[in-house]
C-alpha cells in the first residue's frame, strides 16, 4: 500500500539511497543496537521524500574507546531535522 499516495520517481529509478556517503549530505551517527538499522531505513521510506544514506561505521565515544554506530545522512538538512525530532527509534538512545 501506498502510504504517501505519490510515487517517488528517485525510488522508481532506484537512486534514492545512497551506498556510500557522499560529502555534501548532513549527518548523524547513533549506537548501534540491535537490528536498528533495518527499522531506521524502513522509517525513513516510508516517512521523507529525499535521497539518504545509511550505514555502519566506527567512533570513538566519550571515553575514546571505539564503537559501532549507525552513520545516517541526508541531502536535505531539512528532512535531517525532523528525522531526528520525529522517528521514533531514537527516542530510546
């Protein structure tokens, strides 16, 4: 079912997440936890319109020491903004 009842033609053409993450996108990075990055891909399918990239990568957190963490960006700082105020994965961090 089509939830936004338009078709977005950067899916059709299969454009619209990116497999590496290019310089210019806005990001963000979370913890890693469970199969979160599945759910977060899914969210933002579902809810924002632009291109995006999601994947894994390594930081260092407060203590220096590396972990794993989600790296999420967009091409629209906009859609960053209400990613991060609206999906509800990220209430749990």
């Amino acid at each position: 079912m089509i939830k936004n009842k338009k078709i977005n033609p950067l899916n059709v053409f299969g454009i619209r997440r990116f497999k590496v993450p290019p310089a210019h996108f806005e990001y963000i990075s979370i913890p890693l936890k469970y199969n979160l990055e599945d759910s977060i891909i899914k969210w933002i399918e579902d809810n924002l319109r632009g291109r995006f990239f999601v994947g894994k990568s390594l930081e260092l957190d407060k203590e220096k020491h590396i972990i794993t963490a989600v790296k999420i960006g967009f091409e629209d700082h906009k859609e960053l903004s209400y990613f991060n105020l609206a999906c509800p994965h990220l209430k749990y961090m």
